[in-house]
C-alpha cells in the first residue's frame, strides 16, 4: 500500500500529543517569550509538549503544497510551508476570535505593534518606532512594492541567483530590469560573487534585494558580508530591500543580524520584509509587514501599494500577535526538530546518495540540492515521477538543483527520502 494512501483523511497519526492547550501554560513561570526567544533556552521536557512527531492528513484540506498531486502517489517535500500545526497558543487565540463571531474589516491594535516592537528588540536589539511598521498581506506584496519604487521605469534591480522566485519576477513587473548576481561555492558554504557588484550596470542600480537568510541556499550571512553589501549600496545610492522572512528559523550557533542594524546610513535606505508566516507555520494567513525608518522612503512605499494592497485579513493579525508574544517556546522545540531534519538529511544526500550533493543549511527548512552529476534533463519531473515533488531549481534561476522542504515530521522525512533514494538507484 503507498505511503499517502495510508494515512486516513484528517486523522492525526500516530499518536496526539498535545499536552499544551493554553498560552499560558506553555510559558514556564517568570519567562516571556521575549526572554525565550531572546536565547534562554527552555528544558528538553518543556520541548517535548509540542508534537513534532505525528504525520497530520493535509490532503483534501485546500493546500496549495498538498492538492498540486491530488490523488496521486506523490510525496509533496516542495513549496515552503511546514506540515506542522501551528503552537497551540496560536491555534487557541483563532478559535476564540472564530468564537466570536462577526468578521469585519481589521486594523492591528496598538497592542500588536506593540508586540512586534518588543520582539525585534529582544531578538535583534532592533530598537524601532512603532510608526515605521507598514503591514502587509504578504512579503511577496512588500517586494512588488519595493521594486516599484526602486529609481525610474527601465532603471535596474539587482538579485542574488539563485534565489526565491518572486525576487526575479518583481523587477520586470515594476517595469525595471533585473541584474542577476550568483550565489557561488566558497568552501562548505554558498556566498554571493560580490565581484559581480563592481561592474558599471550593477553600480548604476537602484535598488539591491536582499535574502537573509538565504532561501534556498541556507545561509545567514556574516556581519561582514552584510557589511559588504551596505557598502555597496551606500557608496552608489542604491535603496535595499531585505527580505528576512525566515530569520527566526536559525539552525546553527550563529545570529541573524537585520542589515538596517549595521549604522543608521544604510537604515535609512532599507526597506526590512518580516512576518511570523514561516516560523510559526501561518503562510496561509497573509499577516506581514514592512519596517521602513526613513518617512520618505515609507510613504514613497505606501504609495506603491495604494488601491491595489488589500488591507489585512483578521486571523492574520490575531495569529501574529499570539505567535510573537507565546510561541517561543513552540519555536524552540521546532528548531530542534529542524536541526535532527536537516543532519539527517544532508546525512543521506551527500553520504548515501552518488550524484546528489547540498551544503550545509545554517537557517531554513530547505535544502538545496545539486543533481547535476546524475545528468538529468529535468530533475524536479524526474523525482515527481519517482515520487517525491521537490521545487524545480529553474524556478530558482539555476537548472540541475532542486530544493527539498524537511519541514515535515521525521516519518514525512524518511518516507520522502526513501523515495529519493530509489530514484537515485533507477537512474544509473
Ligand atoms: C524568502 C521568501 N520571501 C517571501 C516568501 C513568501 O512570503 P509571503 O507568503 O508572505 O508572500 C517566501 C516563501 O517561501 C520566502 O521564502
């Protein structure tokens, strides 16, 4: 019997752990979230209240992850959504907002702004204005946005490749021209060819797009290289759009540091993409927003997104606030979860399977994979075929990989990865 077919419809397998109902109880006594989320760690047992375990039927559900394959016997590992449930604390603050009743229009209360102001600071040391927070239904809005305000029609956008999709397509939609910079092997890891940086077309940019962490190479890049590229921008005037969607999704001993932190020259230039969409597992809800510090620059912004934006939904904003203020300690155990996925996994690639290859992911729930050496014309079809659907790397500007989401229950991982494994094997 095949692995999806298996699994009966709406029914949580295998066993429900759910020892945590309330927000309240998850937080152990005299600890926020902030001061959890800030690094203080939370116990082993804490960790295991939360159900990572348990393989949830999301077929049938309107996912866009799960319904691509319908009925057929293909194990989606693709778009970026986790097949967890959300932290308890989320779940319960939409049931009580479903209680209530009556769904009109919504605005974020001060206590949400609140919140996330909270949050940045005790994350990043972000200290930011309440005021420069522009909400919005989607980073992928905030980044059609931005381009539309980067210098004139036909002016330039720089990109790294590869890099997630929209990133490619935003520049063309706003009318301007996409300069693409490769994301090239250094060591063990993927950086970006700053060389690339230094011809004339590049300098005369007008806007820089930024992903860190880097989907899908994995990467939270270095002070350093965040310094690199301030300078860059700095000294050509270049405005830079940073999309950090996935920064609370660290894997590795290392901080993610929003690059508007660097020194207050190159704040005033950046427009930063956050939302809890990707950490907590809300992508569906469409709650994100913008932090812009220089007016200027946020109402050149807004305006880009006048009459075309809609405002955002209420779930969206009820599932933010509950996740920054009571997800911390859901976000612990998730990222140990995450760093088991993704050893084992990069464990199989590299170590089990001739031909395929990844580098070390330092943040995400995305490995990205190399296939070239098992020279197959298109490797995302070839592996759908076989049974596993992986993100198609052309999408990402760059043929021969894919990418593999271990955002997934560890039966999830190892059903996906046997699939790949005789993939591997048929091929030869
Ligand atoms: C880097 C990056 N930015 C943006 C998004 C999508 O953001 P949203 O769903 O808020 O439009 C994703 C989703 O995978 C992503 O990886």
């Amino acid at each position: 019997m095949s692995y999806l077919i298996a699994i009966p419809r709406f029914i949580i397998l295998p066993r429900q752990r759910h020892a945590v109902t309330s927000p309240r109880a998850v937080i152990p006594h005299g600890r926020s979230f902030f001061s959890l989320i800030s690094g203080d760690g939370i116990g082993r047992e804490e960790a295991l209240a939360f159900d990572f375990d348990s393989v949830v039927d999301r077929r049938g559900t309107g996912s866009l992850k799960w319904d691509r394959y319908g009925d057929t016997d293909v194990l989606p590992m693709w778009v970026a959504d986790m097949d967890f449930r959300s932290p308890p604390a989320v779940i319960d603050a939409l049931s009580e907002r479903v209680a209530h009743g009556v769904f009109g229009y919504a605005r974020p209360e001060a206590q949400l702004t609140e919140t996330v102001v909270a949050a940045l600071s005790a994350r990043y040391g972000w200290e930011i204005e309440p005021s420069w927070i522009v909400w919005l239904p989607g980073l992928v809005t905030g980044l059609n946005m931005a381009c539309r305000i980067a210098g004139d029609s036909g002016d330039a956008v720089i990109s790294s490749v590869p890099v997630y999709p929209p990133f490619l397509t935003a520049p063309g939609y706003a009318g301007r021209h996409l300069i693409s910079v490769p994301m090239i092997r250094a060591g063990t890891r993927w950086q970006l060819d700053m060389d690339q940086l230094q011809t004339p077309a590049a300098r005369a940019a007008a806007m820089l797009l930024l992903c860190n962490p880097h989907n899908p190479c994995g990467r939270v890049l270095s002070r350093g290289e965040l310094e690199a590229i301030a300078e860059f921008c700095l000294a050509n005037d270049l405005l830079l759009c940073s999309d950090e969607i996935h920064c609370d999704l660290i894997l590795d001993d290392v901080k993610h540091l929003p690059i508007a932190t660097l020194c207050p020259a190159i704040a005033s230039r950046t427009i930063t993409l956050m939302a809890p969409s990707k950490t907590f597992n809300i992508p569906g809800l469409g709650c994100a927003f913008a932090v812009i510090s220089d007016a200027a620059v946020r109402r050149r912004f807004k305006q880009a997104g006048n009459g075309i934006v809609p405002d955002i939904n209420a779930f969206g904003f009820i599932a933010c606030e509950a996740a920054y203020r009571h997800g911390g300690p859901w976000l612990e155990a998730l990222l140990d979860c995450l760093r088991r996925n993704r050893d084992t996994t990069a464990k199989v690639v590299n170590d089990e399977l001739p031909g395929l290859s990844m580098h070390h992911v330092e943040a995400t729930y995305l490995a990205w994979i190399d296939t070239r050496d098992l020279g197959l014309k298109n490797p995302a079809d070839y592996f759908e075929r076989h049974g596993i659907g992986l993100s198609d790397g052309r999408h990402f500007g760059r043929d021969g990989f894919v990418r593999l989401n271990f955002g997934c229950s560890e039966a999830t991982l190892h059903e996906g990865l046997k699939r790949l494994r005789a993939a591997v094997a048929a091929c030869g």
